[in-house]
C-alpha cells in the first residue's frame, strides 16, 4: 500500500463524520448564513484555486484545473509538513500524517483522486471563487473561468518568476520528485506569506456583498462565542437591518441548534451499546436517552414551524421525523441515518462497521483535519468569514 492510500489508521483518527442525510440542506442553509462564501476561510486557500485555473490555461501537459489546483495545495502542506520539527497545528495545512515521513513530492502522487486527502481545500473553494467575484459561475471546478479579479489574484500569487517556473515545472514532470524547496517557492504557496496584495484583494471582494458586510460589521460587535447563547445571538438578529436576512439567519441558528441536539442524541446511543447492542425499546428506557431525545424533538418542533416554503426538504423530513411520536420509533429513526455507525435490525441497534466512540458532526465544505476541535452550535460560514476577514488583514476587537 503506498504512502498515498487512506489506511484503517487514518480513517479512526480523522473520525467519521456524520451529516444524517442533511448534506443538501446544510449547503443550503451554508449560503443563507453567508452568501457566496462557500468553504472559504484563509487568503491562499483562493489563491492556491485561482492559480489552478490560471495554469491549467498554459501547461503542455494535459491537467485538469481540479488536479492542478489540488497538486500546489498538497505541495504546500508537504513542505509545511516537512520543515516543521514537530506537530503542524495549523489547519490550513492538511495531510498532516500522510506527508509526516516523506522526503520527496511527485505531482503524480497526489493528483489522483483520494491520494493526498478525501476532502481537499480545492473543493472547499469550487463555490466560493464564483461567491467572492474571482471566477464566473459555474457547478464544477473544471468549468470555472477566472474574472479579472480571479486572474489578477494568480498572478499576485505567482509573481516570483523564480518560484513560478518552478512549480509549472513540478506539474509537468508528472512524476519527477521535488526535494530541495527554495525560499521564493516556498513563500509562494505557504499560507502564512499570503502578501499585502493577495489579503487586499480578498478583503475586497469580500466585503463586495452587502450581506456579508453586514453580519462582518456586528462581528466587530460581538464575540463569535457569545453567538452560542441567547444573548448574544439576540443581538446579532436584531442587528440584521433587512427582516428577510435575519429571517434567514435565524433559521439558520436553529437549525445549528438541531445539528448539536441531533448529535447528543447520537452519542448518547452510542455510548450506550458501547458493551453491547440494545433494543431501541430498552434504550428508550434509559433517562439519558429520554434527555437527549427530549431536546432533540424540542429543537424538531422549533426549526419546523420555522421553515419557509422555500426551505430545503430535507430539513422539513427530519422535523417532521423527530418532532413527535414514540420514542423507540425516533431512536430506530435517528440510527437508521447514520449506517457507518448503527447497524439497525428490527428494533435491535448494533454497532456498525464505523463503529467510534466520539461523534462528529459534518459540514460539506470542511476540510477532516481542520474540523477536530471544539463545536459550537453556530453557522459554520460566520465563523469561517470572520476568520477569513482576519487573515485578510481586518481586526476584529476580541481577537486572541
């Protein structure tokens, strides 16, 4: 098995994560929350897409813009990887284990589909790129056209003309291995050496939506933290001068809310067959069963009479699902979503093949190794574009 390959290691360290077949409305609920933003959240994230796309226009040999793109990140995780003397904690950096021991790089390597990560930070960038005014509006990666602003950032990003013929080097020897890095290539895709220019432009666009303008101005205002409580969410809402966004975002709070409660309830099962399986019966019995699914169908009745018509149905299902009715019968429902981790025989709960001891919950745009840390029952586009407004040179008052 190759360097390159996901290992039965891995795939219990980056743990499963679990969406229960709300994936669409997530990406739903992602754009209202803030639109365009799609998985953005670090300056050379864009850079690294755009100069994909830009490249993929000159190469003689015959990449695909998606392959390209991926190579350069993987490439600048690599040496991230590599120059560090311990533990790289920085999560726009991924491939963290898979680069720990390699000490030359192919393009070839990790240009194959799955060979560097599942969830690249190219994929991430396929709506955002379109979002932020950096390419026209397309659904793949692949069909993307640079705009102007698209363009003049991969030519901000590769303006060393030395790092530049390196790396289209890299990409055309396929399967030649890069192992000494010089400076000027090295400065060039790392994410920390996103320079002046490269921050203003993605400051720029960013702030180009009125939307997104808006809820960056109440961030000044309040901490990202205070939005998990009643509070300080409160005074987010009402900050929201257009009562259709705030409408929106505050559908989008519940359902947060939802996603949290949905995956109590999970791990309170999970914990609960860790010695063995149970009947969904005999599990609806258990008070810490009770508890979990008692907040769940309170979150359920909440967003559900909540939704708009135009909400995705996706969400309405789940309600409807968790809303009301016998336990036992929510209990088989909620674990029947999640296949990987319950293996559901009639009303037997078992532990399935993805059996873990720690749930985590899903967002489409996340990538593994940058969604390991402390959750909070937020929309994850707010947290990502104050981040991203942060790296792009913004300063925010509660900054640590």
């Amino acid at each position: 098995m190759t360097w390159g390959a996901i290992e039965p290691a891995e795939n219990s360290a980056s743990r499963l994560r679990l969406d229960f077949g709300l994936r669409p409305a997530i990406l739903r609920f992602n754009e209202w929350a803030a639109p365009g933003l799609g998985g953005a959240f670090f300056v050379r994230q864009l850079s690294w897409g755009c100069m994909g796309l830009r490249l993929a226009q000159e190469l003689e040999r015959q990449s695909s813009a998606a392959r390209i793109a991926e190579g350069i990140e993987a490439l600048a995780s690599w040496i991230s990887v590599r120059d560090s003397a311990g533990r790289v904690e920085d999560d726009r950096v991924q491939g963290k284990r898979k680069f720990a021991e390699v000490s030359a790089l192919s393009f070839d390597a990790v240009s194959r589909g799955g060979a560097y990560v599942t969830v690249p930070f190219r994929r991430a960038a396929t709506r955002a790129l379109p979002g932020l005014g950096f390419c026209h509006e397309e659904a793949r990666f692949n069909a993307l056209s640079l705009t102007q602003h698209g363009s003049e950032l991969a030519e901000i990003a590769m303006a060393d003309v030395d790092a530049r013929a390196r790396l289209v080097d890299w990409l055309e020897a396929g399967t030649a291995k890069i192992r000494r890095v010089r400076d000027t290539l090295r400065k060039s895709l790392l994410p920390e050496f996103a320079t002046d220019l490269e921050r203003a432009l993605v400051h720029r666009q960013v702030l180009a939506h009125e939307g997104r303008r808006t809820i960056a101005g109440l961030l000044h205002q309040i901490p990202v933290d205070d939005l998990a409580g009643e509070q300080g969410r409160g005074r987010f809402l009402e900050g929201l001068p257009d009562p259709a966004m705030r409408a929106r975002l505050a559908t989008c709070f519940a359902f947060e809310d939802l996603r949290a409660a949905s995956l109590a309830a999970a791990q309170e099962v999970s914990d609960a067959i860790h010695g063995g399986s149970l009947t969904a019966p005999s599990l609806a019995a258990r008070a810490g069963v009770r508890a979990r699914f008692g907040a769940l169908e309170k979150e359920a009745s909440a967003l559900g009479t909540r939704l708009p018509q135009d909400a995705p149905a996706e969400a309405a299902a789940f309600c409807a699902e968790q809303a009301g009715g016998p336990l036992a019968t929510r209990v088989l429902a909620l674990c029947s979503r999640v296949p990987m981790i319950f293996s559901v025989f009639g009303e037997r709960i078992d532990q399935g093949i993805g059996y873990t001891d720690e749930l985590v919950a899903d967002d489409p745009y996340d990538a593994a190794e940058a969604n390991e840390g402390r959750q909070l029952p937020i929309p994850r586009p707010v947290i990502r574009l104050r981040r991203l407004l942060e790296e792009a040179g913004e300063s925010f008052a509660d900054a640590r």
